[in-house]
C-alpha cells in the first residue's frame, strides 16, 4: 500500500533557521563493505530469466550519508542445459550500463558462480541490476520465447558494496534520514539516549518520537535502544528538559522553547543527534508533538515549535497502512508508482497489488468483495485461442478471463491504449473475489498469459517482449462490511497491533508501565509502540501512559501492559489476569492444551476453554509471555500484558512481535529462546457489531440441529401467538354482530 504520512487532524507553527547546504566533507577516508543476498532484496526464491530478450531486476538504494565506491555481484547461478554455447550469454547491467557477459560451455547445467565487478561511477541514489538473457537452441530456428530458455540465478547471489561516509549537514529538512533512510534494505536501529528517571510524561514523548520513525519504516523491523549511561556509535536521538540531561548534552545551553535540533555529535563526526528539547515536561511533550505533525515544515538545523493544535479527531480504521472499508479504493491508492501496475517480457510477470486490511474485518460466509478492473495487453497472435488473465488472491485462484484477439475496428478504438509504444486491447471487467480467502495482509496477483502460436517455420512466431498493465482506476470494494471479532486473540496484535491500531493515533489506548522502569523496560515500551505505529503507517500521539492499574485512568480503554515481572509488580494477581507470568524465582501458567488457531466460533465456544492444567516451574532461562483477556474495567475492551522474567528476556518479545509472529495466537503465549507456546484459556467475548440475522447465524453455525430446534420453537410460538391473536379478534367480530358462538 502507498504510505500516506498524513496527520490532518493537527496545526503546527514552527520557526525554523535555515542551512546552506545538504552534505558537508568527508569524514571517514575508509571505505568498508556492506552486502545483501539476492533473498533480501527480492525475497527467499530464486530468480529466473525467460526467454531469448527476457530480462529480471534487482533495486537498492544508497543512504544519504554514505556514497558507493565500488562494488562486486557474487553471482551463483545455473543455465538451462538446452541453451547453444558461444551463442547463449548472460548480459549484466547497472543502471542500463553494461557490466559484463556470462557465457556459458558445453556441459554447464549444474549450479555455477562467478564474481562481476560494478564501477563505482554508475552508482546513484538508487540503483538497479538488469540480467538479460540472450538465448539459443537451435542452429537453424530458435523460438525466443521457447520454455527451455531460462538461467537461473540463485538465491544466495550475493552484491557486495564497498562504501564510504560523509557527513550530511545539520538540515531538518532531510528527517527522518539519515536516522532511517528508506534507501536502506536493512532493519532499523535509532538509539534514544534519555536521563535517567526521566518520569511517566517525558517517557510519553519518548515513544511518540519512536513512533514518528516507526510509522516510516514499512516492512522493516525497527527497534529503539535505549542509552542512559553512554554514548551510541551511530545516529541517534536525544530527549532532554534542562532539569533533566543525558551526560552527552550536559553542556547544552538552557532552553526557553519546544525545541527540534539537529547537531553532530562531539565525539563523533558525521554521526548526527537529533535533539527533541523543551523547558520542562510540557515543552518537551510538544516539541514531541510538534516534530510528529510538521517535519515536513523543518528546515536549518533547528526548529521552534510555537503550537499545535488538535483539528479533529481521528476515525476508527483510518491508518495510512491499511485499506479504507467505507468505500471503493483505486489501485492507485494502493501502489507508489504506475510501474507497479505495468508487466513485460517474453513470460509477462505477475502484476501484484497488496494490501492490508483490520482484522476484524468480517468477512465470513461473505459470498464476494466486489472488484472492478480495467486492464490492457498485447494482443495475442490470431489464431490463439488460449490467452486468459488469472486473478488469484494469496496465491489462491480465484477465476479467469480470456484475452480477445477479435476485435472489431470500433472496439479497438475505444479499448486499445498503447503501452510502451507497442500496440495493445483494452477491457473491462467486474468481478467478485470471495470473502473467505481474504485475511489482513493480502497481495492481488494479476498473471497475465498471452499465448504463442509456433508452426515449426522460421518466421511468424510474433514478438518476443509482450506488454500489459492493469489501469489505476480499477477498484476494490470493501464497504458494507461490518466489523466483529472474536477475543481474545494475540495474533492479531502481533500481526497488527489490534486492537490498538484500531484508532491509528492510538487515542483509546492506554498503555501501563511499571514503576521506576529499567533501560530494557524503557526500551520494551518504545518498541512496543513502535511496532503498533509500523502497523498504522501513523506516529502514535494519542495514547495515555500511567504507572498505576486503576479504574480511573483505565475505564474505556484498550489497556497495553509493559514490563519486567509487569503482573507482579502491578499485583495483577486475580485469575483473569494472571494465566501466565514470571519473576526471577520461578515461572507460572494456567492454561488447556497447546492451542491451535480457533477456526470454530458456535456456541459452545462462547465461555472459551477453561484451564485444565496449572503448572508452576523453577528455572534459570530466559522467558517472556504474553497475555490477553477482557478488561474488568470496561466490556468489550482488551488487555495485553508483554511480560519477561528479566532484563535478558525482553528481546524474546521482540521476536515474538516480528519473526516468530506465525506461531503466536490464543490468549496465553509462553515464550523462551527456542520455543513459542500458545495456549486458549478464559472467556472469550466479542468486539464489533453485527447485523441481528448475521449475528445468530454466525454463532450458532456449527450447530445446525440446535438451530433446526429453535427456528421450530420459534415457528410453534408464532404459531400459537397468532392462534391467539386470530382467535380474540374472530371473537371481537362476531359480538359486533351479535352472533351467538
């Protein structure tokens, strides 16, 4: 989905001072290596090129404060064995400059490597390797898009770049690089270094300039170090009130204003701090604030934030990340840029369009999402009867439809648009794609299979490159679905953050921290945090965070419990909130057997499952657990308690929120080094609304004799009611008439 930073509910006044100049001079006359496999650029499969002019590509960039040198390609591949020697070759190109040429020779059919060297004076802020290849296999005739032309190229392909610093100049307008740069492949580290005892409010904000770099970081795992005692050896923000300093900044100047400052760091050069100042905690929780709702206003290397003022309020289900359910949404919407609409070749690559969607989205027993779709192509070669266009939804078909090659001359002229210059049909087609297949992450898949037609002769198999696109004013449309979940459900916090997310700035959460926080419990709350902002697409700037588990600051709120030994420390000691906890001395879980992910939802799953074992266990390990169950102070409210035996044990949770998130879900997840357990215990109840007929079917749909029982007896009851009914006003009729019964 196209990432939207847009914070329209909010008016910032800054004043900024401005810069000259966006990079300054070298820092570092070393150069030193950076490498990424070919599965981290394009995913765990390998690349395969088809046919004779048929071309893959690989895309990364290059971060602010670095510039590429050099680089080299390891390149593991292996050729089809039918492919002609001397002939059949491999043409490797960086930025559409030709690097080098694999050939190949007689017998090369199993995996082989070979090292490629990239000029480091092609190199640009983002750069693309092409592989096209160049086929044979035949002397006398050779069809270029015959399925025995490919050349595999290994997963673990290797690009190597030989990189060297720079230091960017203090300029704010730059943010949120070069402390994340979307450039960059990688995952996201940005240290934070606060005093210690920073207190609840300046704590706040904190997570809400976590959240400002998470909501940024798309697919990538981000996590926030925290430093109160030393210094980060790279980029880093700083957070301070002038009662309150990290020793890096001792010596900073009083501040009298919210204050966004962007200075080199002293022990450091070319490694950059990005201050976030104020007075005390008001000012500091505003300047917070400020840099949340105007980056986009920065420049110079400092800012003062006069104001910010609250417009209106945010709408559930708003996130930038996620689709919007109350209306038709065009592909455009979903996509950054109409190449990602567009496929060609000599075997068309599939058009891929994803998307994310609430998880209380409820689809069940929907018959069908409406899609329509408009689409262009290459026509098929006359007499080819067989061109369709698949459409299947995560990888599942879902139907067809067939590519024309008869059409009329006025068809044409309404249909046909050019695509890269070649000739092409148009057409136009609505479809419905079935509600059960669709889950929160979701990607459209559009395989566009235009038929050759070869009659042996050296002449007349039609073109090589073929060319389609889906246009972006194709839609899909989710509105008219209600949302309604069955709780609790870890895996869809892991998964999305719900139901937090649910309001994208996070303004009915609030989160509990335990009192006088390690820099590890500090560290689990910015993460935790900025894991839900990662999900929204939106900094999160709404939430309440308390040290204190009472019904006055927690009614009508989703409640987010963060700690070490949280349920210990908070006494969260009743039965409801303790299925599962830990603490140095031993490690405690009440819970049923291993849980799979609840499929059934009838009646007889309404109280949940109730423990039937109940184990306490000493033991040294690390361990952390996760547990979510009804609020007691609101119904229909959720609490999650992310808990670890100790310091050493948060980062299980990390994992658990990122790597490992398949294998969470129910209500109770113990987690150690090796293993996620997942165990469904407790009342479930239900968040949402749902329409009266669809609320009975849903819950008593497994139980289709009970519900032939009770549509008798209510069927018996109307009867007998309308017997009744009947029967007193045939009484009625007959006294007004005087005739004796």
């Amino acid at each position: 989905m196209k990432l939207i930073h847009t914070l329209s509910g909010l008016i910032l006044s800054v004043t900024s001072m401005l810069s000259t100049s966006v990079w300054a001079d070298f820092v570092d006359s070393s150069t030193k290596k950076i490498s990424y496999t070919f599965s981290e650029i394009a995913g765990p499969s390998s690349i395969t090129v088809k046919g004779s002019g048929g071309t893959a590509f690989l895309g990364f960039g290059s971060r602010l404060d670095q510039i590429i040198t050099g680089g080299s390609l390891n390149l593991e591949f292996a050729p089809s064995p039918a492919l002609r020697t001397r002939v059949s070759h491999l043409r490797i190109y960086l930025n559409e400059e030709l690097m080098d040429v694999v050939d190949i020779t007689r017998g090369d059919s199993t995996m082989l490597s070979k090292v490629i060297t990239l000029d480091g004076r092609f190199f640009k802020n983002y750069n693309q390797i092409k592989f096209e290849l160049i086929g044979r296999i035949d002397e006398e005739c050779s069809d270029a898009s015959d399925p025995a032309l490919w050349w595999e190229l290994g997963s673990a392909s290797r690009i190597t770049l030989d990189v060297r610093n720079i230091e960017v100049a203090n300029e704010l307008s730059l943010l949120p690089a070069p402390f994340f740069d979307s450039r960059d492949l990688k995952n996201v580290s940005i240290p934070v270094v606060l005093p210690q005892n920073f207190g609840t409010r300046n704590l706040h904000s904190a997570a809400v300039v976590a959240s400002y770099f998470a909501s940024q970081v798309k697919w990538r795992e981000v996590s926030f170090p925290v430093y109160q005692q030393g210094e980060p050896e790279q980029h880093a923000v700083v957070l301070a009130t002038n009662s309150q300093r990290p020793e890096l900044i001792k010596d900073l100047p009083e501040i009298t204003q919210p204050t966004i400052q962007m200075v080199t760091q002293p022990t450091m050069p070319g490694k950059k701090l990005l201050l976030v100042l104020g007075k005390d905690e008001e000012q500091l929780a505003l300047a917070a604030k400020g840099l949340v709702a105007g980056s986009q206003l920065m420049s110079g290397e400092v800012a003062y934030v006069n104001s910010v003022t609250d417009v209106a309020p945010r709408k559930p289900y708003d996130a930038p990340n996620w689709l919007p359910t109350d209306r038709a949404v065009k592909f455009s919407e979903l996509i950054e840029g109409n190449y990602q609409l567009e496929s060609q070749g000599v075997e068309l690559p599939p058009i891929r369009v994803s998307f994310t969607l609430p998880p209380d989205l409820f689809t069940w027993n929907a018959n069908s999402v409406p899609m329509k779709l408009s689409y262009r192509y290459s026509p098929p070669l006359k007499g080819s009867k067989t061109s369709r266009l698949n459409i299947s939804v995560n990888d599942r078909f879902i139907r067809a439809f067939p590519l024309d090659e008869n059409k009329s001359e006025g068809d044409q002229d309404t249909w046909r648009v050019p695509i890269l210059g070649s000739e092409s049909f148009s057409a136009r087609s609505s479809t419905q794609l079935p509600g059960f297949k669709i889950s929160e992450n979701n990607t459209l898949a559009f395989n566009f299979q235009i038929a050759k037609v070869s009659t042996g002769i050296c002449e007349g198999v039609g073109p090589s490159i073929y060319y389609a696109a889906v246009d972006g004013d194709s839609t899909l449309d989710f509105s008219g679905f209600p949302h309604y979940i069955r709780m609790p459900d870890a895996q869809s916090f892991v998964s999305s953050g719900f139901p937090y997310s649910r309001m994208a700035d996070l303004s009915e959460t609030s989160v509990v921290i335990t009192p006088e926080p390690s820099d590890k419990e500090v560290e689990l709350l910015l993460n935790t945090v900025g894991f839900i902002s990662k999900q929204t697409g939106l900094p999160a700037y709404q939430f309440q965070l308390t040290e204190s588990w009472d019904e006055v600051s927690l009614a009508e709120k989703d409640i987010l419990v963060v700690g070490v030994q949280a349920a210990d420390k908070l006494s969260l000691t009743s039965a409801s909130l303790a299925h599962v906890r830990s603490n140095e001395s031993g490690r405690f879980i009440e819970a049923t057997t291993v849980s799979e992910k609840p499929q059934s939802q009838g009646i007889a799953n309404l109280s949940g499952r109730q423990a039937t074992i109940s184990a306490n266990v000493r033991a040294r390990g690390e361990f952390a657990s996760i547990a979510s169950f009804e609020s007691p102070f609101t119904k229909q409210r959720t609490v999650t308690v992310l808990s670890a035996r100790n310091d050493q044990s948060v980062p299980l949770l990390y994992g658990a929120m990122n790597a490992r998130s398949a294998l969470v879900n129910g209500s109770a997840i113990a987690i150690t080094q090796y293993e996620i357990t997942s165990h469904q215990v407790g009342d479930y109840y239900y968040v949402g609304t749902l329409p009266l007929f669809d609320l009975v079917w849903y819950h008593f749909s497994d139980r289709p004799m009970l519900m032939v029982a009770v549509a008798l007896l209510l069927v018996v009851a109307f009867t007998m009611l309308m017997w009744r009914v009947l029967s007193r006003y045939a009484k009625r009729r007959l006294a007004a008439t005087g005739v004796k019964q």
